[in-house]
C-alpha cells in the first residue's frame, strides 16, 4: 500500500530523474497514488481515489518506519479506538522522540507529533498494543498510558475539561491495578497526581483512583505540590492534601450535561 522514491528508483535505475517525477506527479493527479510524505507515497484503493488520500491510520506504521522513528498513536486518536471519542478528533496525533518531526498537513489528513526524550529506543510493549486498521497495523498507546498522556498533553488534547470528558469513558478500559514499573520512566509523577485528582475528586472513580495512589506510592520520584492545570496561575486556598492538588481551574465533564 506504500513507497518510496528511491525504491522506484532502485526499480527503474535507467529512467531520468525528470521523467520519474513527472510520472509520480501524473499518477497523483490520477489519484492512483498520493504524496504522504516527501519522498514516500500510498496508493489509492478505489474506494479512497475520490478523497485523493488515505487515512493516516491506514499509512502510519510504514511511514514512521520510513522516517526512521518509534511511534505510537496518543492522544485523542488513541482514545477513539477505545471507544472514547466524544468527538471526532481534528487531527491525528502520534507521540514518537525528540526532535519531533514538522507537522504535515496532507489534504484533510492533519498529522501532528509530540516528542519524549526517552523514546529513543522505542516504546515497551507493556505501553503500547499493535492493532489491525482496515489494510495495515499500526502502534496506539495502551488506556493507561493514552488517560497520562492525555492529562499531560492537556492543550492537544482540546482543554481539560474535554480531556476530563474522554476519561470517564476511556477509565473503563483502564486497568489502573496493573500498571507497569515501565510507566515510572514515561509519566512524570506530578501528571499521575492530576490523573488521580481527576478520577477521583471528578469523576467518582475511587476504586481506580485508589489503585493509582497506591501505584504513586512505589514511584522512585516522591510526590510534591502541583498545579492542576500547570499553565495557569494559581488561584484562592483551594487544596487537596490527598493528590497534593492546586486546584487552580475546574473542569466540566461534558457528559453529566
């Protein structure tokens, strides 16, 4: 469902330069294949030739395999394979390592990247799970690791009170008593407090909650006072000793409307 211009190249090594891209760009014109990435092309099932493009789903795992990079789908995008898509999201997300790669912007597919400095060898299998898209696979973060990331990726996330929205459908797919040591290494502790603070003091999960706490407990880093929401200032005495939470902004879960 993919290639790229140096395996044209390889295939075909006698045809000019010029005529190989003059031959891709008729062919992308024919929407027969489209340009994903410079250098790296999909081709178009007939069912996608009208749209010109597939989704970014369908593409992800060759393209980052192209790029050189470990990926996963985050955000927003993993949630929705969860069942947790209060909203459809407007852009597709992967979190992979630093530098993050430029954001592409293909037609109505709008990839955007996060980046982690420990993500340089790649993600444990214990974050993440392999699932079948419709013509390929691709990397999603697991429940557990998408509600940190979602938590600490607040702004590309739509705002806490959507982020808090997607929690409370995305936690009954969480299986907060077995969370593995490998998250200590990728979730700053002050991001597993806001999650607890959430679960616990907004959407009535004590029983996951309590099973976060007693995972923060075992943290090699010791838990200290935190903001909230950090982008904000901090605001009036309000105080949870529990989370040691600056609760600075409250969030509304869109579903109790």
């Amino acid at each position: 469902m993919s290639f790229t211009k140096e395996e044209i190249r390889e295939q075909l090594p006698d045809m000019p330069f010029l005529t190989l891209n003059a031959a891709l760009h008729r062919a992308c014109r024919m929407r027969l294949i489209a340009s994903a990435w410079r250098g790296f092309y999909v081709i178009l099932p007939p069912e996608y030739q009208d749209a010109g493009i597939l989704p970014v789903s369908e593409y992800i795992d060759k393209l980052m395999r192209y790029l050189g990079r470990p990926y996963c789908v985050s955000l927003l995008n993993a949630a929705a394979f969860y069942g947790a898509a209060h909203q459809r999201p407007m852009t597709f997300t992967v979190m992979t390592s630093e530098p993050a790669p430029r954001n592409s912007d293909k037609q109505t597919n709008f990839l955007r990247f996060i980046s982690k400095s420990r993500v340089r060898q790649g993600f444990p299998d214990a974050l993440v799970r392999r699932i079948k898209t419709q013509y390929s696979s691709m990397l999603i973060s697991s429940p557990e690791f998408t509600a940190c990331s979602l938590v600490q990726y607040t702004k590309a996330s739509g705002g806490l009170s959507h982020v808090l929205t997607v929690l409370d459908e995305l936690t009954e797919s969480c299986r907060f008593d077995r969370l593995p040591k490998e998250l200590y290494d990728y979730v700053p502790t002050p991001v597993l407090q806001r999650l607890g603070y959430l679960l616990d003091s907004l959407l009535n999960r004590q029983t996951e909650s309590g099973q976060l706490y007693d995972f923060i407990s075992k943290s090699p880093d010791k838990t200290r006072r935190t903001k909230l929401d950090p982008a904000l200032p901090l605001s009036g005495d309000c105080y949870d000793p529990g989370w040691k939470i600056c609760v600075n902004t409250h969030p509304e879960n869109d579903l109790d409307d």
